[in-house]
C-alpha cells in the first residue's frame, strides 16, 4: 500500500446538468433533468436543483416528471459533453502522464509519477485547490469534486463524500476512521443483494465488515466476492492507474418510444446503428470479428443473436449484412422497444476482402429471460434525423425516411435569428430558445418543424483543448454514446 494520498479522483458534478445550464442560461439555478425524454426514458443527470425534489440517475422519466414536473427536460448533446470532457482530461494530464479516464466526467490521476515530489498531504491539498480552479476555468464555470488517498477505493469515497464542488484528501493511516463507520453499501461491489446477505449475518458497517472473519465472508458470499470484500473494508487497494483503457465492444442502441413492428422500419434501423457503429470502429483504427444484435421486445424479453467470422472487419457492408440477417432470426411481429447493433472480438487491423465468400460464421445465440430493468439511454429517445437505408445485392430493401423530428435541448441554427436551442416540438411545429452560452437568456419563437432556414447545429469545440473551431453546420462526426450507459 501507498505511503502517500497520492492517487486523485476527480469528478465533475452533475456533468450533463451542468453543460446544459452552461450552455442554456434561462435554466441556470432551475432543475434540469437529462435523459431520455420519452414515455420509456430514464434519467441521466439530475442537476443539484431537481435532485431536491428526489430525482436522481436511473430513475424513470415518467417517475421524474411526476416528482419535478416544472423541471427542464433536455436528451442528450453528446458532441459538447466530450468536448468539455477533453478539456478536462488534458489539464488532468498536465498533473501526471498517469491518467485514467473512467467516464465522460471521472478520472483517476497519480500523482506519484507526476513532476512534483512533494506528497505531503498539504502539497496534494494545495494542488487539489489549483487542479479545481483550472477545471473551472477550462470548462467555462463547471466544477468538481475531488478525493485524494493511498488507493483508487479511498480517493473515490473521499470525492463522493464532498460533493458539490468539494475536496477531501485523506492521509495514509486514517482509512479505517474515514471507512469504518459508513453503511457497507459503500463498499464497490456491495449492491442491493450482497447488502441483503450481509445484514442476515449482522453486518452493517465497513468496520463490521473488515472485523468479520474471512471464511464466514467466503461462505455467505462465495470465494472471490468474498474475499475481495474483505480486503476492501481493510482498506487493501492495490489497483494501479491504469491511462488506456482497452475497449472490449463497439455498440450503439436505440430504445423506441413506440413499439415497432414494421419489418422494413426495424431493417432501416439496424442499418443506422450498424453504420454508427463501423465509423467508429473506423475512426478509432479497430476492426472485430463478432456482430451482435440486441433486440427487447414489448415485454422486456430480451434476445441477443451473434455471428463471428474468421477475420476481423470495419467493412459495413459486411456488417449490414450480417446484422440483417441476425434480426430475421427472432419474431418481431409482436414489436421491439429496443434495438442494438455491436461489434466485438476487437482487433486493431482489417483482412481484406476476408469475407467475400461468407466462409466462416459461425452463429450463437442467447435468449435473456424478461430484464426487471431497462438498460434505457439518453441518446435513445431522440428525434432521429433522415436516413436511407443501405441496399445492397443480397437482400434490397425499400428507402425508408421517417419525418423529421426535433429533441429538447438540442442545439439549432436559424438563418435570421441564429444560434439556440430546442425548448419543445410537436404538431409539426418546433420552439427554440434563441441564447448561447456567452449571451443572456434569449427569446422563444416558434416555427413549422420543416422550416428550411432552422438546421441543426454543433456547437464550436472548446479553446482550451486546442481544437480547431469549425461553423458548427457540418460536422460528420456520428454521435457517440458516454461509456456508463
């Protein structure tokens, strides 16, 4: 174990919330609530202001709306979470060339094998204090919570014990006064299950924990849960910082607000999760060898079919046509709520042509029994933009073009008003809130959903991170999901 509190965890308060108030000044102070914004969406972020109300992440939209209905209810803008994401890491890196990014808005840092050889734990205080004030400043206001300790385990206590916008550095030999009296479920790993078998044999608290007698864990638990168990209430945390995280999976999903039924709507579908997931799988130089299709039916039943060919791939022709093909092995007549596309067995170069026979599949599948709960995304209930299917020589299919649609929160442009956002739509009609992030609260005016002079818009990448600005009209770049959902 370290001698110092020289591991970092940093993490950004209600980070999705707080883009969005950023960038929206009509909502700064006023609950808003990001996630899917449909019958079937779940909450992502809460600000500080609903969470008041009891919102919280993972909790259903409908479940929110009825708690805080007065919230601001906005899906995703994945484009400026990872641009502000980027700003922060990079100041992260300018600490220590050990950084290990855990989401859009957590990271570990260590500090060990940073410039500075001072550890103490009023060094590490001070540049914790700096380190927040940069974080501030490079993001355009946001702020942080942070934890410093001898482990990953106790930096991440310690920054969840201060939030909001709070520091807590807890020196080497005080983990037992900081961790023993908390409620086990602090413990990673310790969920609502293992909390249950814990408290049937009189374990309550971390202290509890770490004075129970390892067989007694091992056999209420089993070996590994067990023992794992029991060296984290020790405190005895020995996991490194780990800078590049390698990736397993490329995915993306889409949950419908209707079910759907039509054949030649859920091809079309599969088609544009397939195309998300090869540009991706092309921008990131990697290539995979196993498709897979999630489908969830009307009543939580969920399906995975897979193929796995002799070489790995980025070709989306090929993907297309293997994930059309796994959609046509479930029955779908009764409806899909859920639909996802992944490609895995990840490999960082591409056989060329491999695949021109289809010589090597080889299908698996699995059947889940119904899910107790949805796996919804903040991306899944937004209004999904104009496309075509791809059509290729074994199996042509119909060009399909689902009306234009507008999601709250999303950015927009106007020819004569500029730059805003989407307040509402429906009835073929779309509001927009006409204000950015460097003006005050702006106007609302309403317009038919088809009007040609509105357009969406990315917003400008960040100075801080030293991209280079772009007009925001036409960035190619598909959207791209945060690693927790």
């Amino acid at each position: 174990m370290r001698r110092e509190p020289s591991i970092i965890h940093l993490d950004l308060d209600a980070f999705f919330a707080a883009v969005e108030q950023r960038d929206k000044p009509s909502l700064r102070g006023k609950p808003v609530i990001v996630g899917g914004v449909g019958v079937r969406g779940v909450v992502a972020t809460a600000s500080y202001e609903a969470r008041k109300f009891g919102v919280r992440s993972a909790m259903r939209t409908a479940e929110a709306r009825a708690r805080c209905p007065h919230a601001a209810y906005l899906s995703g803008r994945f484009a400026a979470y990872r641009m502000t994401s980027r700003a922060v890491m990079a100041t992260l890196r300018e600490l220590s060339p050990l950084v290990e990014p855990v989401s859009f808005d957590e990271a570990y840092v260590d500090l060990a094998a940073g410039p500075s050889a001072d550890l103490s734990p009023a060094a590490i205080e001070r540049r914790a204090h700096e380190l927040k004030e940069r974080v501030r400043s490079v993001t355009g206001g946001l702020t942080a919570s942070v934890g410093a300790g001898t482990s990953k385990l106790v930096a991440k206590i310690a920054s969840d014990l201060r939030k909001p916008d709070g520091l807590l550095v807890v020196a080497a030999g005080t983990e037992a006064d900081l961790l023993h009296p908390m409620p086990v479920s602090r413990i990673p790993g310790v969920g609502p299950a293992t909390g249950e078998r814990l408290r049937r044999v009189g374990i309550h608290t971390v202290g509890e924990l770490a004075r129970a007698a390892e067989s007694d864990l091992v056999a209420a638990l089993g070996q590994a849960h067990g023992h794992s168990l029991a060296r984290l209430a020790r405190a005895e945390d020995d996991r490194e910082v780990v800078p590049l995280r390698e990736s397993k999976s490329v995915s993306a999903e889409d949950t419908f607000e209707r079910d759907i039924v039509d054949p030649a709507l859920l091809t079309a579908h599969v088609d544009r999760l397939a195309t998300r997931v090869c540009e991706r799988l092309i921008r990131e130089r990697l290539s995979g060898r196993t498709v897979t299709v999630k489908i969830r039916l009307f009543d939580f039943t969920t399906y995975t079919r897979s193929a796995t060919l002799a070489g790995p791939t980025d070709d989306v022709r090929v993907v297309l046509r293997l994930a059309r093909r796994l959609l046509t092995e479930v029955d779908t007549s009764a409806g899909v709520r859920l639909l996802g596309v992944g490609v895995s067995g990840l490999a960082d170069w591409v056989q060329e042509d491999l695949f021109a026979s289809g010589m090597g599949e080889e299908a698996t599948d699995a059947k889940d029994s119904k899910d107790a709960v949805e796996a919804e995304n903040a991306e899944g209930d937004r209004g999904a933009t104009t496309f075509q299917s791809t059509e290729t020589a074994a199996s042509p299919i119909q060009e399909v073009e689902p009306p234009r649609r507008w999601s709250p929160g999303q950015d927009v442009a106007h020819t004569d008003y500029g730059r805003g956002w989407v307040w509402g739509a429906g009835q073929r009609r779309v509001t927009v809130r006409f204000e950015t992030a460097e003006t005050p609260p702006g106007p609302v005016r309403t317009f038919a959903s088809d009007d040609p002079d509105l357009a969406p818009y990315t917003p400008l990448t960040w100075p801080a991170y030293g991209e280079e600005p772009n007009d925001g009209l036409a960035d190619p770049a598909p959207r791209r999901r945060p690693p927790y959902l």
